[in-house]
C-alpha cells in the first residue's frame, strides 16, 4: 500500500514542474527524502501502538480527543479528494502520449480523468480483497519503467541537459520551501500502509517496517529517476512537457515513448486505486466512532465501504473539473500543491502526538519527532498565502460535520 501509493502520478510528472526551479530542485528532494524519513520513522513508532484502522485519525484522536481526531481525519480525506483529482490528470496526460487523441484538448483529457475515476472506484466497490489484488500487481509493474529510465539516464544521459542551479535567481530558503512542498507530493502515501491496519495480520509489528522500508526505497528511486529524465530531456522540452518519462524514453526508438507511458499509466492507475480505497476508508473508519454520518460506515458484501467510496469519487471528480479549465500542468500543480498542505497538517499532528509519548520516556524518538514536526511547518509555509487560506476553508469546513454528527448520537 504504502509503495503503490507513493509511487504514482507524483515521479512521472514533476521532472516538468521542477525544471522552472532548475537543479536546486535536488535539494528540494533531499531535504524532501529526509524528512519523508523522519516522518515514516513517527509513524511507524505510532503505528507499533495500535491495531485499529485509520492511521492519522486515530494516533489524533487518542492523543488529543474527539475534536482533533475528527480534524485530522477530515483533513486526510481532503488530501485524498485532491490526490485523487491530479493523479487522474496525470493519467490523462500520459494516455494522451499513447493515443494522441485523448490528448486532443482540454475537454477530451478531463474526461478520460473522470472515466478513470469512476472505473477504477467500480473495482473498489466490488470488494476489499479486489482493491487489494490489483494494487499488488500494479505496485510491481510499475515500478519497471523506473529502473528503465534510470537505466537510459546513465547510458544516454548528458549533464549538460540538467538545468541552470537557480534560474529564477529565488532566495535559496524561498527556492528550498517551494521545491520541498512540491516533491513531498511524491511521497504523500507514507501513511498509506497504517490505514487499514485492523485488516493486517500482526498490524504492530508489520506496519512500522513497511512504512519506514518502503519510504527508503521510493526515495531513492525517486532521485535517480528524476535526475536520469533531466539527462535524457533538455530544459527548454522538459518545461513544457506533459509527460517527461515518455519524452526521455525517445531515445529507445520509436517504441521507447509509448512503452514507457504504458508503464507510467499502469503506475497512475495503481496509485489511484490505492488513493480511492483510502477515500473510502478514512470516512468509514470516522463515522465508525460516530463522529461523521452513520451512513459513511456501512459495508457491502466485499467489506467496501459503498457511501464513502461513491460520496469521495463525486467530490474529487467535481474538483478535477473545477481546475480543468487552465490546462493539465496546471491543474496538476494546484492539486498536488492543495493535496500536500491538507497531508501535512495531520503529519504535524503526528509528529506531536509522538511527542506527548516520547518526551519523558523516549528522548531520542522525542527529537525525531521534533525534527519530523519542522519539517512538515516549514514546508507547509512553502505552500504560499493563498494555498494555506484555502486549507484553512476547507478544514474550518469540516467542523458542522463533526458538531452535526456528535449531537445526533445518543
């Protein structure tokens, strides 16, 4: 889970997003490795505490009440609404590199995203078990056009085709910030695994190890692959591509292009399965507590949370059309940029959480909790005025749910 959620629209696209920032972009991704580390590190530490699904919402509910949990909750949900909109238009991009057609124009790419959406929600409705099998098997194929461009990178690769340090001349703190909160978008899906842990056999010992192996392992696919793409594609190409992996993969001839979208839309597809099971579970597992509508708990025969999955796909598609309008790149920037803001709230909340745990018994643990904390700060400020503001209206949203919902219980 926490692989194939990671690994998905994220790495296939940002080699275009960063390359504005040029190579500075790479220490975007260290410091971003770094702290996904730590973070991964607090979870897992959270995680050893507890079988009970939810992840996020549950290490907030038990270290600071109803109120936080709920707020937490709520604002993991959003990240996945949003995730789930940017990695169907990323999905879109890609399809278009392999039948031109789908990438005619604006309208055309917004509705291969939303058919993708509710496909893909479809297979989560059958069954849990379903959702599973799929994610399995595209979490390893996916992960094949990744080595293949590493691979192209060192054999075709130039270093003269990576971009200028600082091209825009930004303030290196300003640049950091602003890099950081894009590339964490890669790894948003650390948590992933911790979700559905009361369907995971020895849930204490098995997620922590998960969690904390599996973010190792992206981040270094993650560097080596970016850096191969900037190689293999010059800058002024790369900026305006809407699907990089496939325009470094050129190189291979005449087949490499299309080989390697096939692969980028299998590992899309993968990540967005993953995201639209975890769209379903968080609100189950909120109304569960009855702390959301009652309605959001209920199963069908295959354990799948019906309500939520359908209620969750309906939002993120009216979000996917809302931000269509300017273009694919754009509306990707903005939707990760919203989805990252709304995972690192509940990071921070976390980290505090293990704080509180750790302060007086754990002192080492209680300074990778301080670390991890300011780190998902500072790359929250990186989001910029605007993109907080609307985190905080959509957070302070949530709070008539939450109200409504408690009061209707006996």
């Amino acid at each position: 889970m926490s692989v194939g959620v990671m690994i998905g629209s994220g790495v296939f696209l940002l080699p275009a997003v960063l390359a504005p920032y040029g190579s500075v972009s790479f220490l975007g991704w260290l410091v971003t490795s770094v702290g996904a580390i730590l973070i991964a590190l607090v979870l897992g530490r959270l995680a050893g505490r507890t079988d009970r699904s939810g992840g996020f919402y549950i290490y907030g509910q038990e270290a600071f009440g109803e109120l936080t949990g709920f707020v937490v909750g709520w604002s993991y949900w959003l990240s996945i609404l949003f995730a789930v909109a940017a990695i169907s238009v990323a999905f879109a991009g890609y399809a278009g590199a392999v039948i031109p057609a789908l990438g005619a124009n604006n309208v055309v790419q917004a509705l291969v995203a939303t058919t993708m959406i509710w496909a893909v929600t479809a297979i989560n409705i059958r069954g849990v078990a379903e959702a599973a099998s799929v994610q399995l098997v595209m979490t390893l194929l996916k992960i094949i056009p990744l080595l293949v461009i590493i691979g192209l990178g060192i054999v075709a690769g130039t270093p003269d085709n990576i971009p200028a340090f600082n091209p825009q001349q930004l303030p290196l703190g300003n640049a950091l910030a602003t890099t950081a909160l894009l590339t964490m978008w890669a790894f948003i899906g650390i948590e992933a695994g911790t979700v559905p842990a009361g369907d995971v056999i020895d849930a204490k010992r098995t997620v922590p190890r998960a969690v904390v192996a599996g973010t190792l392992c992206v981040a270094a696919l993650y560097i080596a692959s970016t850096a191969a793409v900037m190689m293999l594609v010059p800058v002024e190409q790369l900026m305006v591509s809407e699907a990089p992996f496939a325009d470094a993969a050129a190189k291979l001839g005449a087949f490499g292009g299309p080989m390697i979208a096939i692969g980028a839309l299998i590992s899309t597809a993968g990540s967005l399965n993953g995201n639209i099971l975890l769209s379903g579970q968080m609100p189950m597992a909120v109304a569960r507590d009855g702390l959301a509508p009652k309605i959001l708990a209920d199963t069908n025969k295959g354990h799948a949370p019906m309500p939520a999955l359908v209620m969750s796909s309906i939002f993120a598609t009216l979000l996917l059309v809302l931000n269509y309008s300017n273009g694919l790149v754009s509306a990707f920037t903005f939707l990760i940029s919203m989805s990252t803001l709304a995972t690192l709230m509940p990071y921070a909340v976390s980290a505090v959480a293990e704080l509180r745990h750790s302060i007086k018994a754990a002192r080492a643990w209680a300074v990778i909790a301080i670390i991890a904390l300011i780190y998902a700060v500072v790359a929250m400020a990186g989001a910029g005025v605007q993109t907080l503001l609307w985190g905080a209206a959509l957070i302070i949203a949530g709070l008539p749910v939450f109200y409504w919902s408690t009061r209707r219980q006996p």
